[in-house]
C-alpha cells in the first residue's frame, strides 16, 4: 500500500489537479502508476507522517490526481466498522 503524504483527507482532497506526494512501500516493486486507481494511507502511527489517520482511493491521469474518495469508518467497542466511500 502507498503511503500518501498529506496530513489529513482535506489536504488530499486540496490537491487535485496536482502530482501526488506518495511514498512507496512494497518490497515486491512500485505499486504508483500514472494512470488509474491507486489505494494507500496515511499512517502517522506506524510511519511518522504527521497529521490524522485515513485510507483513500486516488485516481491518476497522466501523473496528476483527478478524483480522490476515502473510506468512512466508525468506530464501536468492538472494533471499526466500515460505512462507505466519500468522493471528491
């Protein structure tokens, strides 16, 4: 999974239009492609990224984010519950 650098889904969502800040995480190869869906997160537990915790869909054309949709969840005693996508 990416690692998308940006401190919370707003600022994600705030650079549309732009090359996304990624880093990469596979140690199978590059999973960023140009063109199409990607899937990553941000995890500022586990890698330090400052800023909140988010999952997210970003499609790319040509290098440049056009559309960005991120998972809701809720949290209950026992455990995450998953609720829907929300497009930008």
């Amino acid at each position: 999974m990416l690692i998308f650098n940006y401190k919370s889904k707003k600022d994600l969502s705030e650079n549309i239009g732009k090359p996304l800040n990624y880093t990469e995480t596979s140690m199978f190869g590059p999973e960023y492609r140009a063109n199409g869906v990607l899937v990553g997160s941000n995890r500022p537990y586990s890698t330090e990224n400052k800023g909140r915790e988010f999952f997210a869909e970003v499609t790319l054309k040509n290098n440049i984010i056009i559309k960005v949709n991120w998972k809701n969840f809720k949290y209950n005693q026992g455990g995450i519950t998953y609720e829907s996508w929300t497009q930008f």
